[in-house]
C-alpha cells in the first residue's frame, strides 16, 4: 500500500490508517516539535510540568515531594515492555503536572496518540 508519504508497510487496513495519520503528524509538525529529555520543564501558564521520562530514559532524582513507595502498587509485578499492545510504549514522553498542590500525571505522545495515566 501507499499514499502521500510514499509506500507503507501495512498488515491491515488500521495499520496503514496509522501510518497515514503519523505522516500528516510529521509533514504538519515540521519545526514546530519539541523533543523533550527526562528532567526538561515544559513551560504553561499557572502549571508546573515536568517531563520524567522520555525515549526509554528517565529521570535519575525524586521530584520535590516523590521518592516514596507507592502503596496501591505494592505487590504488583511489573510489566514486561513486550506484553503491551503498543510496543513502542517505553518510548512515549511522561509528565508530571503540578497545580495549586494538585499533581497528576500523565502520558505524552505515543506515535502520534495521547492518552493519560
């Protein structure tokens, strides 16, 4: 299969829909991207953003406040990278977002796809 962007390796039709899609993202995106590293603050009015993991590297400090073991994870293995759907999974950016005392933290773009944790 191909389209604009030049021939596409697809298995099936979702597949190439992807490829077209993260195409139209670069071709539209060009020069216009960050590319951010672990530790990297993401300027935003009122927030305070952190990137803590990007490329499949992460931060090597706590945050103001982090460190401690996660209770609610306690006793859950950890997932191997190939057992995702996306096998690229490790190489989405994280953030860590603060507030007004309120922290969240969320997943950055993943091949073109947000979502948030």
């Amino acid at each position: 299969m191909s389209d604009g962007c030049g021939p596409v390796t697809a298995r099936t039709q979702e597949d190439f829909a992807y490829a077209h899609v993260a195409c139209a993202y670069e071709e539209l995106s060009q020069g216009k991207r960050t590319i951010v590293v672990p530790g990297d603050g993401v300027r935003m009015a009122g927030l305070d953003v952190t990137a803590v993991a990007s490329a499949n590297r992460f931060i090597r400090t706590n945050l103001p406040g982090g460190g401690r073991a996660n209770a609610a994870c306690a006793g859950v293995p950890q997932k191997k990278e190939r057992s995702y759907i996306d096998p690229d999974n490790g190489e989405s950016a994280r953030f860590v977002m603060t507030m007004a005392g309120f922290a969240r933290s969320i997943s950055g773009i993943s091949r073109g796809t947000a979502s948030s944790i």
